[in-house]
C-alpha cells in the first residue's frame, strides 16, 4: 500500500468504524435486548473471534469517502453514506447467507447458525432499515435536493441488488445458463452496489450529474471485474493468500464466470457438466484442466482485465487530477490484483 493510501486509510477507516458503530448500536435496539447484539456479532465487534479480520475489507465506505475528497469534498460529511453502503452490504450478507445456507462468513459462524433463521431475518431487516436511518443524518450537511437524490440511488440500488439476487438463485435451478444471464446476474448482485459508492461519494461531495455518472461507471466496471476475478480466483487463485477454496465452487457446481464460459462452448466440459449431479474431489484437477483446455481461464482473465481497464478510463474521463484520485486508481488495482 503506498504511504498515502496507507495514511488515508489509518485517518478513515477509525472514522467509519465509530460512525458504523454509532447507527448500529441504536438506543431504540437498546429496548430490544438481543437485537444489537446480533448485529454487532454480525459486523465483527462482539463475541467469539470479533475483531479487524470479522469486520470485512470495507471496501465500499472507503470508496464513497474517497470520491468524495476527489470531487473537492470534505470525507466527513460522506460518513453517513459511506455508513449506509456498508450496512447495506452486511444486510445483504446476513440474507444472502441464510438463502444459500451459508456457515460461515469471515471466517466465523454465520448469523443464522448461531441464532437460528427467524432472528437472523429480522436482524437482517432491522440493518436494512439502519441503513437508510444512516443515509437520512447526511441532512446535518447537505441540502434537500442531495439527501433525495441520495436516496433514490439506494433504492434503485435495493432493487437491483435484490433483482440480482433473484436472478442468482433462479439460475441455481436450471443446468445451464449463458453469459447475457451471468452478466446481468453480476450486475446486480456486486457491480450496482459498488457504482452506489462512487455516486453517493461523487454527489455528497459536490458533483454534477454529469460528474456522479462517470463515477458511477467506475464503480459499476470496477464491481464486474471485481466478480470475473473472484470466479477466476475460485479456480485458480492461491488459497493461501486469497483466503478462498479452489474446490469448492466446483463441488458445489457454482455457475461462475468460467464455467459459463465453457457450457457455452459445448465441448467436453460441458459434457462432463451435464453428465455428473455431482463432482467428486479426485474429479478436480481434470475439470479444471479442461476448462483451462477450452479457454475458459483466459476468457475471465481477458474480461476481468478488460473491465479493470474500463473502470480506470472511467476515472479519467472524470478529469479531476488530485491525491484522492490517484487513491481511488491505487484502490481499484489492489482490488484487481487482490493485494491488500
Ligand atoms: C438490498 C433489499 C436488498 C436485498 C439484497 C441478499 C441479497 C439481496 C443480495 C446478495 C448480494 C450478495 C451477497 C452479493 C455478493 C457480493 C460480494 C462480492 C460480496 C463480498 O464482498 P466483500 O469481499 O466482503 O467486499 P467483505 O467481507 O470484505 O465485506
């Protein structure tokens, strides 16, 4: 990390941690007793293994702050968005986690494994009405024009998020999808939540609409290749650093990037795909190989590279030349090359 991201993230991140804490530990909760420790649990600040690895990357509070300051912002008034995102994201999560059955999650038990799925969804809905709760103290600062449109970009990022979601679920029950259907699945599902960040970041700092929207398609291109990367790294990343399986989105026959790519092709993978309910583990490094064999590893390599360089033209079509930016470039390229 260079020394500037590195000061910028050790004068924020604090900021955030506080602010988040702030809206989450809401004194109506406090009349619920359970509720905020839920939620707490949930963002990595109480019980078992709580602490900097339970609480995620928070990647998206730093973006919005980011665009912010890039605009001619002052990082501070983005809190309450950058709080927003980062609650919605976790609401997401706890969701997310209960539809596909999902143990663990940062390294620890998930929400519902450890209070059950009836209160798991409703501390999933009480963080999604927390973050519109956070959105709505951007009014200490900004005008009325800023707070709704700031409101209508989550709301059309709720319904994107959940159109995602929908898509990702329904293409779990049909064999074979294609890449139109991957694409817009990723669309919604990462890609949406990340072009919020940009944008709020970019209109709370000032931005005109012009200006939100270039950010926006920084974010949004960041996001897809963010995701064609993650498929890759499912399959061939190193497991040490990434943290992630290389077998198990395979195991569990996850339609990701790759694997969409090679049904596509209809060649021997596809064969295999169709052939097998299931795939054994000794079955892997062949399947793998084929798929290596029939391209798929070189067509999400080529379009995460593709998308990252999309995103990059995006901030330079901003035209704003200052520290930030040149933080927000750093912070795409880490996220691409997945270097903390
Ligand atoms: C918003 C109403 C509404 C519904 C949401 C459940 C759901 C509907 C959507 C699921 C979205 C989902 C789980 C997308 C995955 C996105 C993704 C790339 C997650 C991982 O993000 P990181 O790596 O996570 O930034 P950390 O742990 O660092 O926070």
């Amino acid at each position: 990390m260079s020394a500037l991201l590195l000061s910028f993230d050790q004068k924020v991140r604090p900021a955030i941690e506080e602010y988040l804490l702030k809206v989450v530990d809401s004194q109506t909760l406090k009349e619920y007793p359970g509720l905020a420790d839920m939620l707490m649990y949930h963002m990595g600040w109480k019980g078992a293994a709580a602490g900097i690895e339970a609480q995620g990357k928070r990647i998206r509070p730093l973006l919005v702050t980011l665009t912010c300051e890039a605009v001619g912002g002052d990082w501070q008034t983005a809190l309450p968005a950058a709080a927003a995102v980062e609650i919605l994201h976790n609401f997401s999560l706890i969701h997310d986690d209960i539809e596909d059955q999902g143990i663990l999650r940062r390294g620890r038990r998930t929400l519902w494994k450890m209070w059950g799925v009836p209160l798991a969804i409703n501390a999933g809905d009480t963080m999604f009405t927390l973050a519109f709760q956070a959105l709505g103290n951007l009014q200490k600062t900004c005008g009325d024009q800023v707070v709704l449109q700031a409101y209508n970009i989550l709301i059309d990022t709720n319904l994107k998020l959940t159109g995602g979601q929908h898509l990702d679920i329904s293409n779990e029950q049909v064999d074979k999808i294609n890449l139109v259907d991957y694409w817009k699945m990723i669309s919604g599902k990462t890609a949406a939540l990340l072009s919020a960040c940009t944008r709020l970041g970019a209109l709370v700092g000032g931005a005109d609409g012009d200006l939100v929207e270039k950010f926006g398609r920084f974010g949004y291109n960041l996001g897809l290749s963010f995701q064609a990367k993650d498929d890759w790294l499912g399959l061939w990343g190193d497991e040490k650093s990434t943290g992630k399986s290389t077998k198990s989105d395979l195991l569990t026959k996850k339609k990701t990037l790759p694997v969409v790519y090679a049904l596509e092709q209809n060649l021997e993978f596809a064969h295999r795909w169709q052939q097998a309910p299931a795939f054994t583990l000794d079955e892997l490094p062949e399947l793998t190989q084929l798929l290596a064999d029939e391209g798929a590893q070189k067509y999400s390599e080529k379009m995460a590279d593709q998308l990252m360089r999309e995103a990059l033209e995006a901030l330079n079509s901003t035209g704003c030349e200052n520290n930030a930016l040149d933080l927000l470039r750093e912070m795409a390229m880490r996220l691409g090359n997945r270097i903390n």
